[in-house]
C-alpha cells in the first residue's frame, strides 16, 4: 500500500497530487505528480491511498495504471482538510481485520466527517479486496481493469435545517461533557462474550470490542463511539426514504438522537458504470449503501455528529423444485427429489453497516483566548478530535474557501484538525 496525505487537485481533466514544497513558499515550485508520472500500468503496492482534495476522479488518468498488481485507488473528490489522527488509528485497525478496502476507507472517515467525499476507483473482480499481502485470503485477483467509481450523491431535498454558528469569536476554551456511553450494551448487542471475541485497551482512552464480524470503539474521553459492520455491497432493495426511516427507528432503540439534532446530510453511494438493470423487486442496483448526518442544531459545537451506514442484506427467495425421482425401498415407489434453489423476487433487508457518535456540551471555561479574532463572517466552538485525551471546545473562525468552510483558531488562524461541512 502507498499512502500519501498532502494537497490534489484535478486540473484541465487530469489529476495531480503534491509531493514537496505544496505551498511553494519556501523554494519556489512545488513538485506534484500525477498519472502519467507513473509506470502504466502499475506494477507496485496494490492499494493506492491519497487523501488530497478532489483527487481520485474518474476520466483523470488513473485508469491507466489498472492492468498489472494495481487493485484500487481510495481518496476524495472534494477538498478535505486533515486526515485526523482517529481516522488514522480507525483505518489501520480496520485493516488489521482484513476489512474491504472500500469499507474501511469509508469507515475510517466516519471519525472525520468526509465519508460523503470519499471515493474509489476499484475494478469489479477487486471490490470485496482487503489491503493484505500478496497470496492472502482476501487478497484478488492481479491484472484487473476498466476500475468501477464509487461516490456519494447528496439528496439535498432531504434536508431543511441550518446548523447555528456565532456573530463573534468567543473568549474562552471550555470543556466538552461527553454523553453517557454504555460499553456492555453495546458489546452485548453484537454478541458480547456469547461469540469468539477478544476485549482489548490500546491506550488508557480507549476500550476496543471485536468478533469475527464487528468491531465497536469506544474513546472515553470524548464518548465517542464507532461500530463497524461489514458492508453488504448493495443497497438494491430500497430507496433512500425507506433507508431513513429504517436509520431514525434504530438509533431511537439505541440511545435516541439528542434534542438539538439535525440532519446534516442525506445520500447514496453509487457505483458505476454498473450494469445491472432495475427491476420492480431490485430497484436500485447501482446504490450501494446510504449514510445520514445529524450535528448540533443550536450550540455552535462543530466537529460533533451521529452518522449511520445503511445497506440491504436481503436474499432471493427460497424455492423448493423437483429435480427427478428415487425409488424408495420401504414403500417400493419412486420418491420426488427436490433441490433448494432461489429465484426472484429479492426480499430486502435493512442492514447497519457502521455507526459513528459523538455528541458534547459545553461545560466549564479551561482557559481565555487573548488576542485579536481572525475575521470571518461567522465563528463557532471547534471541537476536539474522537480520540483526543482531552475533550476541548477551541474557539474558531469559519473561513469560506471556494465551495468548503474551512475551520481555523479564531485567535491564531492556524488550522484546526476539525472536519465539518456548514451550510
């Protein structure tokens, strides 16, 4: 695997990614690269990562490098800001448990909000690949090509409510109350110590469950909590209404949404080209999974928010035919011999797919902020990462850059590690 963290972009139809010197302040040019830089076809790590902006696009020139050991390219197709440290952490760990590449990248970023803007170009016969050594059990096939795209398609019609920010930059860094998070419900919920699992403590801030099929985290500083299931690779039975109403009648029997939630984002994960066709029992064969949002309503508390992965774990239905006969010797008659067999129509099933919560308030002031606020048009409470040992609300400015708001320390103008759209 190659990972690169650094800045992309797609110019004239063909994508680039910084290398050296990306803000050409110090030694003139910067030194990017992009796919005609590199051998075609690939022939070096499987999995490609490079979380820049807008860089894994279809039709940019990386198709080219599909051929020879290449199995998929991860990334965004939208300006992000920071890889965060948790999504760091969650995409090694769901790596380490032999993960599909394409759900661990859309997982680790639940911890940072970007899921909506990862993408994936991942042939067909690699889509179900781990990011693993050659000759693994999840390992796929080599030489494939003509990569599927996989992104998110918002269904802006879904949502109505603005999330409040501040007219001024506040004065003072508080402390975050984190919810109440109940380890064993949840650990029960998906098994608990009834199935082969293994409870372990990778620091003093974090309590990790796995089984053979779930992964649940649980950062005590914060509360935050991730559930990670794996993906189903489809979404065909249902639409996106059916799939929210299936999302709000789980989290109301797990916990609830808080008061002051609102849904952010609404939207569909597609893959294409695809060719199969829509049917009245499989409506919707190129969606692959659907995700909703909520984030704080009124406190002005960014980097917070519930988010929920939903998917169709249906089947074709059961039938049972008669294949021939055999003769039975208690009765000296031939016996009908039948065969299982499935046949249409598909008969969906709603799926949770992963789970991500983090949900704070504000609690008492830890320090003032002096000094003169960054102007911005709007400010607001950033708050601190998933994992961080400290759960802090820094006071931020809100700077519009291009389509995205980009988040720094209202006193400072540094860069804050928190990753939240705000409309």
């Amino acid at each position: 695997m190659v990972f690169i963290s650094s800045h992309g972009s797609v110019q004239n139809g063909v994508a680039m990614v910084c290398l050296f010197n990306c803000n050409a302040s110090q030694f003139g040019n910067d030194y990017s690269f992009g796919p005609s830089d590199m051998p075609q076809p690939w022939n070096g790590p499987t999995w490609l990562i490079l979380a820049a902006c807008e860089a894994v696009q279809p039709n940019a020139g990386w198709e080219s490098l599909f051929g020879n050991s290449l199995h998929g390219i991860l990334g965004y197709n939208n300006d992000v800001f920071d890889f965060t440290d948790s999504a760091q952490k969650q995409l090694t760990t769901l790596m380490i448990g032999y993960d599909g590449a394409i759900d661990a990248w859309g997982k680790a970023n639940l911890m940072n909000s970007y899921t909506q803007f990862t993408t994936a170009l991942v042939p067909a016969a690699n889509k179900a690949d781990a990011i693993e050594a050659p000759g693994g059990p999840h390992y796929g096939p080599n030489g494939s090509i003509n990569p599927q795209y996989y992104t998110w398609n918002e269904d802006s019609q879904m949502l109505s409510v603005q999330i409040a920010t501040l007219s001024s930059a506040p004065t003072s860094t508080y402390n975050l109350v984190p919810e109440a998070m109940n380890e064993s419900y949840w650990y029960n919920y998906y098994g608990g110590t009834s199935v082969p699992s293994v409870t372990s403590h990778p620091s003093a801030n974090e309590d990790l469950y796995r089984n053979q099929y779930t992964l649940v985290d649980h950062f005590l500083a914060s509360g935050g909590l991730l559930v990670a299931n794996p993906d189903t690779g489809t979404a065909k039975g249902f639409s996106i209404n059916e799939a929210y109403q299936y999302a709000l009648s789980w989290i109301n029997s797990n916990g609830g949404l808080p008061g002051d939630a609102a849904l952010t984002y609404a939207g569909q994960q597609t893959v294409m080209p695809t060719s199969a066709q829509s049917t009245s029992d499989q409506p919707y064969p190129n969606v692959r999974q659907y995700m909703f949002t909520w984030r704080h309503a009124n406190s002005a508390v960014l980097g917070d928010s519930i988010s929920i992965l939903v998917d169709d774990a249906g089947s074709l239905t059961q039938e049972s035919i008669q294949i021939g006969t055999r003769y039975a010797a208690g009765c000296r008659c031939l016996m009908p011999v039948y065969k299982l067999v499935y046949v249409q129509p598909w008969v969906p099933a709603y799926h949770i797919a992963g789970y991500s919560r983090m949900w704070r308030t504000l609690g008492g002031t830890v320090a003032p902020q002096a000094g003169t606020a960054v102007r911005a048009s709007a400010y607001a409470y950033c708050g601190s990462d998933m994992m961080a040992a400290q759960s802090v609300a820094t006071p931020c400015a809100l700077i519009q850059q291009g389509s995205s708001t980009r988040q720094v320390n209202a006193m400072s103008g540094q860069a804050l590690s928190v990753s939240e759209t705000v409309k």
